[in-house]
C-alpha cells in the first residue's frame, strides 16, 4: 500500500510541475474523463473458475493534461468487480483497484482527421502504474491482499458535444506483473513476468476546463488552418483600415480623423473636419451667403421695426423672401416646420383684406430641367390649395413654378434644401 501512495503522490506532484511549467496557449489542455462499463478477466484462474465474459462492472476516473495538440499525459484510477460466469465451481467476487499514469496520443490530430470531420476524434494512451487485488472471504487466501505493477495500453474514440463536452468510448488492456494469486484467490501463480491479464470496454464523459474557445483535442494547428487564420487576421486588419478611412460626411477628412463628422455637404474644413468659421457664430463661412438671401437677420428686423410700422414689415421680409415654405427632395409635401410659414402669409392676408399674393415654386438643379419646371409648379400649387382651405379667396391668389433656382453649390445636399421652397410675393 506505501507503494501506491508512494506513486499517486508522484503523479501529481509531475503533474503540477507540468501546470506550472504550462506556456499561455491560445487551447484549453486540462481534462476530467469519468466512465464505466464491462470487463473481461481472461487470467489466472483456478481450475473450474473463470469469469463471464464482459460482465459487469468497472468504473475508471482520469485527469488528463496536453502538452500541445498531439501529446499529453493522464492520471486514472480504477475499480473493476470481478465475478464468477455461469459454470463456474463456486462463486467469488474479487476487488481489482488500479492507478496509473499514461503517455497520451491524439491520433486525430496526427492522421489529419480535421480534413474530414470537426466532430469525431481518436486518442491512444499507454503506461503504468501500481495495482491491488483484494480477495473474497471464502477464498483460500482471503487474508492475503495482493500488490503488483500493472501496464496498460488502449484507444478511445471521441464524439464532440459542444466545445466543453465531449463522449467517447475506450478499450483498454492491462498486464500485471508479480500478481500472486488467481481471481479467484483460491491458488498462488507459478508464472513470472505478466501473470494476470483484464480487458475494459467502457463508455463515458469528458469535460474540457479552461477559458479558452477550444480544447487541445480538437484545435487545428495545420498549415493550411494557421493560412486561414492568418488570412482572417489580415482581411479584419484591412476592414479596419477601410472603415477608418471611410469619409461620412464627405468634407475630405477620414472618419477616424474627423472630429465633426456631421459637417454639411460641400463646406471647407480644417485638417481635422471642423467647419470653417472665421466669425465663431456657429455657421460655416460658405453657408452664409446663402442663408442671408433667405432669412432676415436679427439686425434687418430690428432695422425696419424702429423705421416703418408692423404691417409694413411683415410686407418686406415676406417680399423679400424671408417667408419660404420648404419641401424634401422631389416632393410636393411641405416639411412641417414650414407650416409656420404658410400660416404667417394667412394671417398677413386675414388681417389685410386687400392684400393680394403670388406663390412662387421652385427646385434645385438635381434633374432633368423640365421635370424640375413641373415640380416647382406643383409646389406653388400645393401651397396654393392650403390657402384656400384656411379660407383665402381663390381671387387674392396666383401660383406659377419658376423652375430650377441655381444660386447655391449644387454639390451641396444642406445647401439644396435652401432652394426647394415656395416664395411669396405680395401685391
């Protein structure tokens, strides 16, 4: 029995060097194996004695560890109850135990098995290890407990559940040498070397540790895998740089560089996408000029207030074009804030019933000529017809389109919709 310690407590102190020795890996190496199944205990026996063949049971539990894809090593323990078969002269039970540590193969991996199936794997381990037999009380030598060195050898199919669990099943043989007594226990052996031979076929459970995505077992090192990887690595590299480069807003600076990404359509801006605004009141220079040919300043208004009466100034910045209805692009609807212009004009014409208006449509210089002459004469019709449903005589008004108004960079979207709009002109 000290021998057994002895070697247990040798296993796992390897093991642990071999955990602490273990470099970062980009796979998990470390598993717990748990199954059961038949036996078959072929010899020795005493005359009239054997076993059935593959009865039951054996339980085995590993902790196994990879060095890499192909090589590991794995510390089992095991129990097998051994009985008589039918026929037998008497009946026995024998308590077989077993540890061992065993080299450990991936078959799999060496035969290139990921050419042909991602799920389906095939290990091969071998060692050695120390034993112990303990006999039946109606045996001869009941009293006895023997001890031995054993070897074992055997394969183990896989079948991968998830990335964490895996089935399989595993024919191992075992040899043990300087076992004294048969199964049975009625009779010493008088053959050196392997005297007692014991077949497992079992079915069981494997449970991956580790953080990482991947086991060892099913990881694929390959050349062709590590082009794929490395081709991966590279296309995510470069739709990387594309996207980096890729320009929103069109102002000439990378979105990764620009640090206002949201700049109008056609404005300069510096090297790092910032409008220019020399004057800081928060409109891009070339903005300005347009702006100004549509909308009154702060300064207009307060001009003509202390110079003429209200009505005179409503009349002025209604005919001077600072009253527009704006529209989105190749449509007849008024955007809805436009409303607010609209309702301005019929007001104006309430309070003044001898007032009288001409609408004015206009479109921008985006498609064909004569297409754009009819959508701004819609334009002004659409208006039009509001008017008349808040109650402005169809004899006060007049509608016409004048067509495609080019006064602002046709290149730019936000300066577009300055010229997609319905003027007033008062009479």
């Amino acid at each position: 029995m000290k021998r057994i310690t002895f070697l247990v407590a040798c296993i796992f102190a390897t093991s642990f060097m071999f955990a602490q020795q273990q470099d970062k890996a980009e796979y998990d190496k470390w598993s717990i194996d748990l199954s059961g199944g038949l036996h078959k205990a072929s010899r020795p026996y005493t005359a009239g004695y054997h076993s059935p063949t593959f009865g039951a049971w054996n339980a085995q539990a590993n902790v196994r560890y990879m060095f890499n894809d192909k090589f590991g090593l794995r510390l089992g323990a095991g129990y097998n109850n051994i009985q008589e078969g039918d026929g037998a002269v008497s009946e026995f039970e024998t308590k077989y135990y077993h540890t061992t540590l065993e080299g450990v193969v991936n078959l799999g991996n060496l035969l290139d098995f990921k050419e042909w199936t991602q799920n389906f794997g095939l290990l091969f381990h071998g060692g050695a290890g120390l034993a112990q037999i303990n006999l039946d009380d109606n045996a001869v030598y009941a009293e006895e407990d023997d001890y031995m060195s054993v070897f074992t050898a055997g394969v183990t199919p896989q079948l991968k559940l998830s990335e964490s669990i895996a089935i399989f099943a595993d024919l191992s043989i075992f040899g043990n040498v300087n076992q004294d007594y048969t199964w049975d226990g009625n009779e010493k052996t008088l053959n050196r070397g392997f005297d007692g031979m014991l077949t497992n076929i079992s079915a069981g459970i494997t449970f991956y540790i580790g953080g990482e995505e991947k086991h060892a077992d099913w990881i694929d090192t390959s050349d062709k895998a590590k082009m794929t990887k490395e081709l991966d690595s590279l296309h995510n590299r470069l739709a990387k740089i594309e996207d980096d480069m890729l320009d929103g807003d069109m102002d000439g600076v990378p979105n990764y560089l620009d640090r206002e990404p949201n700049t109008p359509n056609g404005v300069t801006v510096d090297s790092k996408g910032y409008a220019i605004d020399k004057n800081e009141n928060g409109i891009p220079d070339e903005m300005e000029s347009s702006l100004e040919r549509h909308f009154a300043s702060k300064e207009y208004v307060d001009n003509q207030s202390s110079r003429v009466g209200g009505n005179e100034t409503i009349r002025d910045l209604i005919n001077n074009g600072y009253v527009n209805v704006y529209f989105k692009f190749d449509s007849t609807q008024p955007e809805i804030y436009s409303l607010e212009a609209i309702n301005y004009l019929a007001t104006y014409m309430q309070a003044n019933p001898g007032a009288r208006a001409e609408l004015i449509g206009y479109a921008d210089e985006i498609g064909n000529a004569q297409y754009n002459e009819q959508l701004s004469e819609r334009r002004a019709k659409k208006v039009y017809d509001i008017l008349l449903s808040a109650g402005i005589e169809e004899s006060r008004l007049e509608h016409r389109g004048a067509g495609v108004d080019d006064s602002v960079d046709r290149n730019s979207a936000d300066a577009r919709q300055l010229v997609r709009r319905v003027t007033f002109k008062l009479k």
